[in-house]
C-alpha cells in the first residue's frame, strides 16, 4: 500500500482528535490549530486527488485487521478526494472571512467551543464522503447534526436559540427517517457495508423478492436525507439559522452541512441502491417535482425579504431545489450536473455572505435594504464580491452559475417527460434570481440621497479588515476558476461518478 492512500483515514483522525486539543488552548491557540488542521487537510485531499487521477482506479482502506462483512471500510475515488478538497478549500476560507466578527460576537471563553464544533463538522464532512459503511454514516450524520446545532446557538441570543431549536427538531426527524430506511435495508440484506448491501439488492431485484420493502427504504432514506439538507418545504429552520448566527457559521452552514448529507444520498444511489433501481423507483419522481417546487418558492421567499442575509438564506432554498430537480431526472448527465451545482453553490453563497457582511459593516450593521444605500461605494472590494456572487447565483457567462444552469438545461434535453417542465423551470427560476439579486446589487451601487440618513455608515478599506479582505478575493478568484475552467472539474466528476457503479 503507498502511503497517500492513508491519508483519508488520517484526516478523519486528525479533525476528530484536534476538537478535545482546542478545549484545552486559549481562543488565540485553538484558532491557530483549527487553521492548521483544516489546511493540512486540504493538502492531504489533494495529494490523495492526484494519486487517484493518476491510477484511474478507486481503493479501499481497511481499518482495523478484520476484513468485510465485519470490519469498517473507507473507500476513496476521484469524486470523494474532489469533495473532501473542496469542503477544506471552502471551511479555510469561510473561518478566515469570519474571524473579525467571531472576536467581536463570542465571549473569548467561548471561541475555544466554537473550533471544537467546527473541527468535528469537518471531521463528520470527511466521513460521510469516504465511509464505505451505511451506519458508520448515519453515526457522523448525527455528529454532523450537533456541530451544526451548536454552530448556530453559540451566540445565544433569541433568534439563534429558536433558530437552533428549529433545526435540530427538523434534523431529529429526518435522522429517524433516514435510521428506519437503514434498518430495513439491513434487516432485507444482512449488511452494512455499501458494497455488500448493493450486492444482495441487486440479488433481490433479479428474483423481485421484497420489492415493496426496498422501496420504502429508499424512500425512507431520500426523504430523511432531503428534510437534513433543507429541501422545500422542510426548510423551515433555515432563515433564522442563516440569518443570524456568527458570518463563519452561515458560511459553512449553507456550503457545506447540506452538502454533506447530498453527497451521502448519491453514494446510496450507486453504491448502496444502485442507480438503475433508483430510476424505475417512484421516489425519483417525488424528488424532483419537490426539487422544481423548492427552485420557485424559494426564490419567491427570497424576493419579499428586506433583510440581506435573510434573502440569501432563502437562495439557498432555491438551489438546494436545483440539486433535487437534477437527481429526479434520473440520468448520469442530471447527477453530473447536480454535484457540480453542488461545487458551484458552495464557493458562491459562501462570498455572498461574506461580501453582504462586509456591505453592512459599511452601513452601520444595518441588514435593511434601506440601509445599504451606495455600500458598494463605502466599501469597494465588498460591493464587487457581492455583484460577482450575484451574477453567478443569475448565471451570467464566465461564472460558475452559468456552467450549473447550462448542465441541467442539456441533461434536460430529450427527456421524455421532464424535459420541458425543467426547462421552463429553469427559466422562470432564473427571472426570479435576478429580480432579487440584481435589485441588491442597484441598491448598493445607489448614490446616497441628499438627506437621506444611514446612522453610523462608513468607508471601510482592505485595510481596516486584511482578513476578510483576502477571503473575499479568494472567493472571487475560485468563482471564476469555476466558471471558465469547467471541463476539467466536469471531466472529474464524470470519471469519479463511473467509479461509483
């Protein structure tokens, strides 16, 4: 075995063992670790992404001297590394964006916690991408659940209390759902391992023994799934949880813990289901009419809001409805499409949240739209991330939006029955992005009436916020990698997806 090939099952060790060494630093320390941790990580991704690439072949890691049935497997491929590098990328530089506003909102005697969730969040993020073994999975969906919970009601005030509430009864709900659906799986197969399991369903879809069982445990785990990653109507929580926790904890929040439980319900699509099954199921139809329905509604939602952040929560509805409208079109190019929206989501809304954080630090912390007259021009490189991330939500040309749009549109085309429904879908969800994106960016870029009071609005340099600064550039920079270097990440996913059959 080379040595590279250790590193997945390294960097579950090393994010899970690095939350009880920051209980014990100072927040000054715990912020250097937790730093450290997430970029070696990222770097250990990266080398397990190139040896991957290069061999054209995924491996599996025993852990422990027990072989399957018995023992615990992680399971690395193309796609696996690409997410668990870009959970890193996206982490690193939502806590660098943020870390002005963790000093100024969290005790100090309270920061050490906040790295020791964030630390196991990244920790149950590895895990879910690389674990071969279905309730292994569903152990770091609930540790994922925590981390995020207690992300959200760190600052304890009113709205993330009810916030954190909200979440967590919604979360529990879709846990037991998802823990049903694994318990009929293993009662019909005897097995827990992905591997196995798919071996003894598709034994059992030849004979057409237990049919109506397999399908509701597939239906069981898409919904649990679903109602975890926020999809319409299950999102109840998500405003408030994104409205007003600390800027690093929405920032991760909304790139990252739903994406988490996405990527683990397609690896039960291939690699515990099997994709054929999944297609001539009817829970592929439910999820892509709730995917069309999320796309309007949240963008509906988005548009009668009058607080920054609160519109961008509701985005996150929208798009989160695109990644079901893709897997309900039951074909590789829909999955395909899916996961790099996934990608595309994740480096956008995470710079729209940073960018709208810096507009209002340009506004005296005001989220009122009112109250964001002309911030792009108190705070420059603030009001240019915010119009990029704007224009990429849209799907303007050049950005990665476009890309994301552009794959749905062409897996939708020739589809029998779904084509034109995604297609006006598509269309009349774009119109509505940009009613509310663009309306924002006019109003940053609105010269200030005469007499028209902002109360304690100020010109805030690069200088004045180095770190969030260097975030925001980096976001932009990503979101234009994305956007016009597509075919390489599109080709990485594609091979990474045909490793999963």
């Amino acid at each position: 075995m080379d040595f590279v090939q250790n590193f997945p099952f390294f960097s579950i060790l090393l994010s899970l063992f690095s939350g009880p060494l920051s209980s014990v630093l100072n927040a000054k320390w715990a912020k250097r670790v937790n730093a450290a941790v997430i970029t070696v990580i990222g770097c250990m991704s990266a080398a397990v992404l190139v040896y991957v690439t290069g061999t054209g072949q995924e491996y599996v890691y025993m852990m422990g001297h027990f072989p399957a049935p018995w023992g615990n497997e992680i399971r690395v491929g193309i796609l696996e590394a690409l997410m668990a590098l870009f959970f890193c990328v996206i982490m690193l530089l939502s806590m660098i964006g943020g870390s002005r506003e963790r000093e100024l909102e969290l005790e100090e005697s309270k920061q050490n916690l906040y790295y020791i969730m964030v630390n196991l969040l990244l920790c149950s993020l590895l895990a879910l991408v690389y674990t071969n073994d279905l309730f292994t999975a569903y152990v770091f969906v609930e540790i994922n659940t925590i981390s995020a919970c207690g992300l959200i009601m760190i600052k304890q005030n009113g709205r993330t209390m009810e916030a954190s509430v909200r979440y967590m009864i919604m979360s529990l709900l879709g846990s037991g759902l998802l823990l049903l659906g694994i318990c009929f799986l293993y009662d019909l197969t005897g097995h827990l391992l992905m591997s196995n399991i798919k071996e003894q369903v598709q034994l059992l879809a030849l004979s057409g023994n237990y049919h109506i069982p397999l399908i509701v445990s597939l239906g069981l785990m898409s919904v649990g799934l679903a109602i975890k990653s926020a999809l319409y109507p299950f999102h109840t929580w998500l405003p408030d949880a994104y409205g007003y926790s600390t800027l690093s904890s929405a920032a991760i929040l909304s790139s990252l813990v739903s994406k988490g439980y996405i990527f683990l319900l397609i690896k039960i699509f291939y690699r515990v289901i099997g994709f054929e099954i999944v297609r001539e199921s009817k829970v592929i139809h439910v999820l892509f009419v709730f995917g069309i329905i999320g796309m309007i509604m949240g963008s509906v939602s988005a548009i009668r809001e009058d607080n920054i952040r609160r519109m961008i929560a509701f985005s996150s509805v929208a798009q989160i409805g695109y990644i079901y409208m893709g897997f309900g079109l039951g074909t590789a190019e829909g999955v395909i499409a899916s996961i790099y929206h996934v990608i595309s989501h994740s480096a956008s809304k995470s710079l729209l949240f940073v960018a709208a954080s810096g507009l209002t630090d340009a506004s005296g912390e005001s989220l009122r739209y009112r109250d964001l007259t002309g911030a792009g021009y108190r705070n420059g490189l603030a009001g240019v991330a915010f119009t990029v991330g704007s224009l990429s939500m849209v799907g303007m040309p050049i950005f990665s939006g476009f890309i994301s749009k552009l794959l749905f549109a062409q897996a939708a085309i020739g589809h029998t029955y779904k084509m034109l429904l995604t297609l006006i879908a598509l269309a009349i969800s774009t119109v509505l992005n940009a009613v509310y994106f663009m309306r924002t960016v006019i109003r940053i870029y609105t010269p200030v009436p005469e007499g028209f009071l902002i109360e304690n609005a100020q010109t805030v340099t690069v200088r004045q916020q180095p770190s969030k600064s260097a975030a925001l550039v980096c976001f932009i920079l990503l979101n234009l990698f994305l956007g016009l270097n597509s075919e390489p990440i599109i080709g990485l996913i594609q091979r990474g997806l045909e490793m999963f059959d």
